[in-house]
C-alpha cells in the first residue's frame, strides 16, 4: 500500500467518517477533534478535554462497527511535568 499524505487522506475523511460515525451530529462534533489531532486545523484551537471527549466518542463509534485496539505507548508525556 502507498504511503498517501495527511492532507490527502483529510480531504478523503468526510467519506470515511459518513461510512463509520453515520449520526450527522456525532461527526460534526468528531471532525475538528480529529482535524486539530492530526495537526490539520490550525485555525482553533479546543480545549483539552473537549478534545479527548471527541477522540473517545470516536473510538466508541468504531468499535461499533470492529474491534478496536489501541497501543499507548510514553503516555507519562502527555502530562505537565511535576514542579
């Protein structure tokens, strides 16, 4: 399989997120969530938990539909460091 470029595969996202989050509402809520994940919008910036709220619901709407499994690898440096 060809290695395609983020942008490429966000243009092609609409689709793919009508064919596994089907509730309009839901991908609405979703799509700016996974946008400001991959770096792809620039233009707001959400609030940690709004964020974390999205790619959850995310997760849950395709496991829906597939097994879902996810590897979390250094999460320790997701948090601030101690002072």
């Amino acid at each position: 399989m060809a290695c395609r470029e983020v942008p490429v595969l966000w243009r092609e996202s609409p689709t793919g997120l009508e064919r596994w989050i089907p509730d309009v509402a839901d991908r609405q809520f979703i799509a700016p969530r996974l946008g400001q994940l991959l770096g792809l919008s620039a233009s707001t910036v959400l609030a940690r938990e709004s964020s974390s709220l999205g790619w959850r619901l995310f997760f849950e709407r395709l496991a829906e539909y597939l097994p879902v499994v996810m590897v979390i690898e250094d999460l320790q440096w997701a948090d601030p460091p101690a002072t």
